[in-house]
C-alpha cells in the first residue's frame, strides 16, 4: 500500500486533503456524484501527460483556456513512470504539489461541461467564428470596359469570386459562373453594392436629331401630302399611279409587278400636288410596305373587286393601323363584268375597315384604274382628306427626311431616293443617312430634271454618297464634313459594341447550357455511383446501368441506322450571296431566303450588298460549300463569269421575285439527296444447281432458273430468298440461256445465273429482280 506523502504546498498529505474533499463532497446533496461519473472524471484527468507546473504551451492557447479548468500540467497524476522507477530503485519518490480540485465541488452538470468543453471548445470556435473578406475601400473608382467576366470583376474590385456571386444572386442576376461576361452596366450595377464609383467610358460621341416641332405650326406654309398606295400584288396599284401620271409605268417593271419603293410628284389638275409612294405588294417585301406606311401622311389601299381581301391586304391594313396612318380604300376594277363592290366593303369590315356607306369614316371610292373611271374622285378625296389633316412644314430649318431607296447606278456611284419630310434641302448640303454621309453633288426628280433645292414633301434622287445607306434611315442635315464625319464613326462604333454585345449573350448561353450538362452528368455520375455502392452491400438486386451521355449527337452517330439518327444530322447548308439594283430589294431578298423551309436544308445569307456581281462576291461564294450568287437586277461582267467558272460557282440572275424563290427551292431540293425506292421488276424460281469448270480450272455453281412474275435483268440488283429470310442481294455476274449471253430474261423462260460472291443457293430458292426509282424530296 502506497504510503501518505506530504503536500509540500499545503502541508497536508495527499491522503487527508482527499479524504476532506471526499467528505466536504458527500456532505452536499446539490453536487453529489455516482461512481460512473467520477470515474469518467479520472480517466479524463489520468489519461492526459503530466509536467511541470509551468506550462510550455504556447501563449496564446493558454489565454485562451477557461480559468476554472485545469489544464493537464495543472492536475497530479499519483502513478508516473518516474515514480515507479524511484520506488523501484528504493528511494522515496519526490512529492508534487497537487492543488485542491475545485471540479469536485460543483455540481454533476456543471462538471460535465467542464470537462467536455475542454476538448470541443476551441474546435467549436474557429467554426462559429465569422469569416473576414478583404472589401474595396468606399468611393474607389473603377473604370470599366464594355464586356468583363465575373471573374475579372472580381480581380478589379479585389474581391473574392464566391462573395461576388453572393451579391450577384441578392440583386437577382443569374450569371453565378466566373466565366460568364457581364456588360459594363451589369457590371457598374454590381459595383454600386460595394460602393465603388463605376466609370463607364463615354461611347455618345456626336450625334445629329430631329429639331422639335414647332408649337404653333399655323405659322408655317402648307406642303403637299404624302400618299403611300398599299395592297395585294397585281391589284392594280401601278395602274392607278400610271393613270394619275399619264405615263407608262407598268410596262417598264419586270413582271408587271412593282420590286422596289417608287417615289413621284404628281400635279392634278387642279394645280394640287401630291407625293406617291407606290409600294411592292408581294408577299417578300413586307418590310417595305411598313416603311411606306411609316413615312407617309395618307395610305390608299387598293382592293381588286374580282378577287377581295387577300393576305398582302390584310397586312398592309395592320401597317396603316400600326402607323396611325389615315385609310381611303380604292375598288379597284369595279368595271369588270360580274363584281359586286359592297362584298369587298362588308369583308374590310371584318379586318377593323368601316366605310362612310356601313357608317364609318373610311372613304370607299370605286374605281378603274386600267379605263382612269373614279380616278379624279379619287384624287379630290385625296385633297380633302389633306385640307382636313392641315399639313404643315417648316422651310427654313436644316433638312430632315427618308431614304426610299439606294442603288449604284452606272456612271452615276452611289444614289439614294429621299422623300424630304422638314425643312429644305440643297445642292452643297452636307446630309448623314445611318453610316453613310453625303456631300450633295446633284439633284434630279421622279422625272429625271434637275433640281437645285427640295422643300417638304419632295421626293428626289441625290448623288454623292461616300457609302450606300441602307432603306429606311433617317436623313438629317450636318453643319459640315467634320461633323458628318464624326458621328458617322461614332455610329459605326456603337454599331460594332452593339454586335459585340449580341455576341456575348450567345456566349453567355452556350456556356449556361454547357454548365447545366456538366453539373447533369455530375449528378449522374454521383448518383451512379451511389447505386453501384448500394449493390455492393446488398441494398440493390440488380447492378446500375451507367449513366447515359449527355450529346446525343455522338450516339445517334454510332448507329446511323438508328431512329435518332436523322434528327441529329447536321443539316446541309447552302451558301448564297445576295446582289441587287436597290437596298429595299436586297433586303427582300434575304428576308424570303431567310423563310425558306429549313427542317432538310438551310439557307445561310453570307454576304449582301447592292450593285453588279464583283469577282470578290465569286471568291467569297466559292470560299463556302458550293455557294450560290443570287442576283436581282443586275449583271456580272465577262470577267466575273469567267471567274465564276472556274471557281465553280453559279450566278443566278432574276427579275421577279417570285421566279427567284421558285428557282431557289429548286436548287435546293437538287442539292437533297433522293428518295430511293425499291420495286421488285420479276421473280424467277431456282430449280436446279450446276456446276461448271471455266477457263483455269475454276469451278462455278450456276442455278437453272424459270421466270414467274415480270423478268430478270442482269444489270439490275438481285436478291435470293429462301422462305422469308434474305440470304443474298448483290450483283448478277452471268445471265446465259443455254450457252448465249442475254441481258434479260422474260416471263417463262428458262435460263441460267450466276452471282456476284455467293453460291449457297439451292432448289427452290427463289430470285427477285430489284429495281430503284429515285424521287426528289420536297422542302418542309
């Protein structure tokens, strides 16, 4: 038995300060302890190394232990490995101070935690302690560029990813990837919530508007109406302006039909002017209408009495009322015999268009155009209606119009048709269209005479454009070159930023979805292998199918017969280069390519441009997959063709719209492969197997055949059956009656073959005779 030992620090021996403490315990019911409890207690305490009483802890983990624990250097251990080696030597083991255990005089639940938190306390804390994220100093300017990713936000706001898309995802935007591109103005809204001052770089530059109206436009002279005439291809419109013009227009267009905007001042007889704008009525040249119906004061719809309400009717009915444009509807060959005019009224009713006679206030005049009856009335309503409108302009402010149209003319460079709307334009003006600007050189009207200057409501051919403007843009007056010049390259600069921008949201969208498929297939290929971990410990029967891809497009092609296959195929596409005589033209043109049937074959529009066919237009064709040029009234020199030819491109050459787009669909049903379909020619029955030696000692098998149904060709593919199963389709190496060589082998008659790498036939066996139609696809 261990003897008591004196506690050098209080003078007690170790046995008796236990036993007090023991008893001082006992005698406290609040703090009493079982056994279990207090043995835990001392294996916590036995369990931990024993030291001096000066602790070599680091400093900082001693201030942060709690006071009321000891830590293990605090705590004497009676049984150490010096001790026995003391008393096994046989000298007395040197007494350590041993402080009283103050654990022992609190409570049971108290205890607990003293000791349990021992181990957990400072674990717990670096969890719960709050993180610190280094934040831009408040008010710091950042400049920004048009387009960064959320990754380079970040390295300029000096911020980490993970907090950026944090306060990305509080303002309520989507692109939580560091790869995703913001613009600037995503990227300045973002910064705000750091408070930083964006800098977004100043890209307004120059820029000419409009001048604001007046606000008493009584004060200013009265100019003539613009009248757009409107309706359904071969309605007669082109008549009518023919008749109000006493001249030839209809038989100097292609077709009888109108392709492009025409602009005319017509003088009646009661000394009123009025501008004309005839508009295209094919179903191509939608955009064109809306431009006429958007520049004009009055639309004149034209309804053919003979044939009603039609598709392009009802559109340019929707233009006008889109443009809040006044309707006067023209019954147009009402002397044909048979044709009822009220019909026509009561189905314009029905598309919102009621008539002074089912008690509206649209003007209805019925009219032929070909015989100039209802002309003149036409007119007079014309006047009235634009009396009532009190047309106005100012004269004396910097011009302002439209382009009509725009062309390159031969001898001429590059012309556009503007309708002047405010102001007066004159020769030496220095004008901007969109990113074109112009020095004014000379003016000529619908009749080709020259002008010197162009009031309101003056429609009007102006050459010295230093690029083609394109249909549609708004024409305003510079005070000079310089200006015109700088804000013709400020435009062109948005234009580009404005691309860019379009650019990056398609990057935007591809990188989204290659996000989404990656985090699919990890989710599968987790949840794969959680499934697989499942059979493994027998939670599962059966062993997980891996996950499948992602691209179908990979597995449809392992098996090209398969279903899926032709869904994934890559389409062809066919390359065409649009040239035309006008811009409103080309621009038809690309927008009817554009809506042609895609799900077989597609159309890509790689270049357009007005003017003849250049040799750069071959060699950009030819660059592409056999690329096609496509030209609209114009022509390619001898030089071009010869290039073309060799580059093997075709040019197609057009007049009328709806001859280009049948033509078009042609070529491109001809660039799909054909429909082969198989059709049995004749059948023939094996009835007995031969064998003959040929030249080399080579033996063959010959079968003796008899044709039942049609007859057998030996250039045509065979296939040998037997029963239901097809055992052979290939080729016929030899067709012989007798000892001749035929080519065909007629019903009843007898003859022998031979096959191409086959010989397992025998009797009974029967032959068919395969032929192949080819049909063309159609385009959907």
């Amino acid at each position: 038995m261990r003897r008591p030992e004196l506690n050098s620090a209080t003078g007690v021996s170790d046995v008796q300060s236990n036993s007090e403490t023991t008893t001082a315990n006992n005698n406290n019911p609040s703090s009493s302890m079982s056994k279990l409890m207090r043995a835990f207690v001392k294996s916590k305490v036995d369990g931990r190394t024993t030291g001096a009483e000066g602790s070599s802890a680091p400093k900082r983990i001693q201030e942060r232990r709690r006071p009321d624990i000891k830590t293990s250097k605090q705590i004497d251990h009676p049984k150490t490995k010096e001790s026995d080696h003391v008393k096994r030597a046989g000298k007395a083991a040197p007494t350590r101070a041993k402080p009283v255990d103050k654990q022992f005089s609190r409570g049971h639940g108290a205890l607990r935690r003293s000791v349990l938190d021992k181990d957990d306390g400072d674990e717990d804390r670096a969890k719960n302690r709050r993180k610190r994220y280094t934040l831009p100093k408040k008010g710091l300017e950042v400049t920004l560029p048009l387009t960064i990713t959320v990754d380079g936000l970040a390295k300029l706001l000096d911020v980490q990813n993970s907090h950026l898309m944090r306060k990305m995802a509080n303002i309520g935007m989507d692109k939580l990837a560091s790869d995703y591109l913001l613009t600037n103005e995503e990227a300045a809204e973002i910064a705000l919530e750091y408070e930083v001052v964006p800098i977004i770089p100043d890209s307004t530059g120059p820029e000419l508007y409009p001048r604001k109206f007046s606000d008493d436009m009584s004060v200013h002279p009265l100019r003539p109406p613009v009248v757009t005439i409107m309706g359904h291809v071969d309605h007669g419109k082109t008549t009518l302006l023919d008749t109000l013009r006493n001249s030839s227009i209809t038989a100097g267009e292609a077709g009888g039909i109108t392709q492009h905007i025409g602009a005319f001042s017509v003088q009646l007889k009661s000394g009123q002017v009025i501008t004309f704008l005839d508009t295209p009525g094919h179903a191509a040249f939608s955009a064109m209408r809306a431009r006429g119906a958007n520049a004009t004061d009055i639309v004149v719809l034209v309804v053919a009495a003979d044939d009603g309400v039609m598709p392009q009717t009802k559109e340019a009915i929707q233009h006008a009322l889109d443009a809040d444009v006044p309707i006067i509807v023209a019954v147009n060959k009402c002397d044909k015999h048979g044709v009822d005019p009220s019909r026509i009224k009561d189905d314009l009713l029905k598309h919102g268009i009621q008539t002074e006679d089912l008690g509206g206030d649209i003007q209805a005049v019925e009219i032929s155009a070909l015989k100039g009856t209802g002309v003149e009335e036409l007119s007079e309503s014309i006047v009235t209606l634009a009396e009532i409108l009190d047309l106005r302009a100012e004269v004396d402010i910097p011009a302002h119009g439209t382009v009509i149209e725009s062309q390159i003319e031969r001898g001429r460079g590059n012309v556009a048709s503007v309708l002047i709307k405010r102001g007066t334009l004159k020769v030496g003006d220095i004008i901007v269209a969109g990113t074109a600007w112009c020095k004014v050189r000379s003016m000529s009207d619908d009749r080709g005479n020259s002008v010197k200057e162009a009031g309101p409501a003056s429609a009007v051919e102006i050459m010295g454009w230093k690029e083609i403007p394109q249909a549609g843009d708004m024409v305003l007056q510079a005070e000079n070159e310089g200006q015109a010049k700088s804000v013709v390259d400020c435009r062109v600069e948005k234009r580009k930023n404005k691309a860019k921008l379009a650019a990056v949201e398609a990057m935007n969208v591809q990188r989204r979805e290659t996000h989404e498929r990656d985090d699919s297939e990890r989710f599968d290929e987790r949840a794969h292998r959680k499934a697989v971990w499942e059979f493994h410990n027998g939670l599962r029967d059966s062993y997980p199918e891996p996950p499948a891809p992602k691209d179908g497009g990979k597995a449809a092609a392992a098996t090209p017969d398969s279903e899926g296959a032709a869904s994934t195929k890559q389409l062809p596409v066919v390359p065409v280069v649009i040239k035309g005589d006008v811009s409103g033209t080309v621009e038809a043109v690309a927008s009817a390519l554009k809506q042609l049937p895609d799900k077989k074959i597609k159309v890509n529009v790689i270049s357009t441009g007005v003017g003849p066919v250049s040799e750069s237009d071959v060699v950009l064709a030819g660059s592409g997959n056999q690329g096609v040029i496509v030209a609209f009234n114009v022509k390619a020199d001898k030089r071009t063709q010869a290039v073309a030819k060799r580059e093997k491109v075709d040019i197609m050459s057009f007049r009328v719209i709806y001859k280009l787009l049948e033509d078009v669909e042609k070529l491109l049903v001809s660039r799909l492969e054909p429909i082969r379909i198989e059709e049995v020619q004749g059948e023939a029955v094996i009835q007995e197997i031969f064998e003959i030696t040929l030249k080399g000692n080579t033996r063959a098998m010959i079968a003796g055949s008899r044709v039942t149904v049609g007859s057998v060709t030996k250039a045509a593919k065979v296939r040998v059956l037997r029963g239901d199963k097809e055992l052979f389709t290939g080729d016929v190496s030899s067709l012989k009656n007798v000892k001749h060589d035929i080519s065909e082998a007629t019903k009843g008659q007898e003859f022998g073959v031979s096959f191409a790498g086959f010989e397992d036939m025998k009797e009974g066996d029967i032959i068919q005779s395969l032929r192949y139609k080819e049909i063309p696809q159609k385009l959907v």
